[in-house]
C-alpha cells in the first residue's frame, strides 16, 4: 500500500502514467456475494474501499495545491497537466465511493433479506 509520503513521486507521473497507475492500483470488480456466508467472506471490502477513498481524497487535496501553484507560475503546459491529474484522481476516488455505497447497499439488503427468512421461520 502507499503512503501519503509518496503523494509529490505519485503526483509526478505523466497525466497517462498516473492514470495507469490508479488503475493498476485502485480499480477492482467488486464480487456479487448472493448468501450471508459469501458476504461475511468478503466483509474486508468496505475497509479497504474506505482507505482508497480517503488516500485518494489526500491526493486530490494535494493536486489542488499543484493546480494552485501552476497557475501562480503561469506555467500552460504545466497547468493542464495538472488539471488533468486532478480530474484522473477525482473520478477514481469517485468510483471507491461509489463501490463502497453498492456494496454496502448490498450487505444491507442481504442482512434484511436474512432477517425476514429468520423471522418466517426459513433461516
């Protein structure tokens, strides 16, 4: 895992380099669990989505000060490369979120699900 240390050597890469590198890193098909068992196997998730949307969140706070100072530079080039740095890491840690919600939305329904049999004397 990387540190928020690695936020300036991260945030170097080239717009095309950073991006590869978030996907390498940070893009994952969430598993479809369909039993309680299935679920609790991989309960680890909304932890780990967690922190990819908080470090994810950090390196957008520090892009933002990247884009802050390019612009103080008048510096173009650098400028759209930042800003297409920024935007890359925005839709990633937009995509941990959004992973986070459906799986969690899913645990929620399947406990509800599991909750009903129970109470109908089927679990």
């Amino acid at each position: 895992m990387v540190n928020l240390n690695d936020l300036p050597k991260i945030f170097a890469l080239s717009p095309e380099e950073l991006w590869k590198w978030l996907d390498a890193n940070f893009n994952r098909t969430l598993p479809c669990p369909a039993t309680s068992q299935e679920f609790a196997a991989h309960k680890h998730l909304l932890g780990e989505l967690t922190n990819t949307y908080s470090f994810l969140n950090s390196l957008l706070a520090y892009a933002g000060i990247q884009v802050r100072n390019a612009q103080r530079a008048k510096n173009k080039e650098l400028l759209d490369d930042c800003r297409s740095r920024r935007d890359t890491i925005e839709l990633f840690a937009k995509n941990a979120l959004q992973q986070y919600n459906a799986f969690s939305r899913m645990m929620t329904a399947q406990k509800q699900a599991d909750e009903e049999l129970r109470m109908l004397g089927e679990g």
